[in-house]
C-alpha cells in the first residue's frame, strides 16, 4: 500500500516537472488536437467523411506522436496512424454528441429519445476504445496502463459537457455540439502528453 502511495506521488512530481519544462509544447499539442477533432468533424464533400477522418484527425494526432516521441520506428508510426484512423471508424460517436437535444426532437433526431446519462456514458466508451486501440498500437515501444485509456477517455463526457457552456461563434463553432468537438479534442491534448512524456519519463 505504501509503495503504490509512493508510486503516485512520484507520477505526479513526474507530471508536474514534465509540465513546467514543456508546457509550451503541452500548449501547442492542446491547440493541434482540438483542431484536429473540431475539423474531422467538419462537412468536406470533396473528401468525404472517412477521408476528413484520415487527414483532420489520424495525420495531426500520428505527427503529435512522432514529436513528443523522437525515434518511434516507421512501422510504429504506421501502427499508431492506423489506431486513430480506425477507433474514428469502429467507433463513432454520433449517438452520444448532442447532448442540448430533448425527447420532443424526436423522429426528427434519432438520438433524441437516448437520456443524457446513456449518452455520456456512450462518449466516455467511445473514447476509452480509442485510446485502447491507441495503446495496442504503440505498445510494443511504450507500454501504457489500461488505467490510462479507462481514465483518458473521460475526456469525450468531459469536452461535449464543456461545450454547452461557450456561445455560439461563426465558422466551426456555432452550436453546442461544434464546441463539444473542439473542447473534446482540446482535452485529448492532456491525455497524450500524460502517457508519451510523463509515463515515458519514468
């Protein structure tokens, strides 16, 4: 019990001296990735919705990877673009994004009759699975806790709550939902930077 009180103290001088020597790069991932998930999530009808998935989202998110972790071989890169391309695939997450909806917007939102606690709950196993695949990809070179996915995936609930709060702004943020996206993505910033800079400090 001692030891594993030690160990968390440990991680958290880790976190905190991680973050005070590379909090402009923690800054600058945070802004990259709730671009990122704010623009694959955008209409583009001359890419297509798989296709905005594999630019907006698994190139970004691959890149972030291959600068907090120098020296990752090409076929670790492959691995990893391949996780965040298909946890977007295998796992949408269109039945749990609009929280503002009511049961009253039904027929005419499908999503409407599912209650908001069923849909955070949804976001949170969408965005666990991804970080799972995420781990399964880069495990080989850097191992990661399942404590981390079960944990980091929070930030989906987390990001889609936030962005009731914000008003309405033009271009990519103008509803409940675009925010949501965004701040979800802001959010994964955190959660990558804890695994590929403070874990591999250790």
């Amino acid at each position: 019990m001692i030891l594993m009180i030690d160990q968390q103290f440990a991680l958290l001088e880790r976190a905190a001296l991680a973050t005070a020597q590379r909090w402009p790069e923690l800054l600058a991932l945070c802004l990259l990735t709730a671009c990122a998930h704010r623009e694959r999530g955008s209409e583009h009808d001359w890419l297509g919705t798989q296709g905005a998935r594999a630019l907006f989202w698994a190139c970004p998110l691959t890149a972030a990877v291959w600068w907090l972790v120098p020296g990752l071989p090409w076929d670790a890169l492959v691995r990893v673009w391949l996780a965040w391309f298909l946890g977007m695939v295998l796992l949408p997450h269109a039945a749990g994004q609009n929280l503002p909806e009511t049961p009253a917007a039904y027929p005419a939102s499908w999503t409407a009759k599912i209650p908001r606690p069923q849909k955070l709950g949804y976001l949170w196993l969408a965005g666990m699975g991804r970080l799972v695949l995420f781990a399964w990809a880069i495990e080989p070179w850097l191992p990661l806790s399942a404590g981390w996915s079960a944990l980091g995936g929070l930030y989906m609930p987390a990001g889609y709550l936030l962005g009731l709060l914000p008003p309405a702004l033009p271009w990519r943020l103008r509803s409940e939902g675009e925010w949501g996206e965004f701040l979800a993505g802001l959010l994964v910033g955190p959660v990558l930077f804890a695994a590929l800079v403070v874990t591999s400090a250790g």
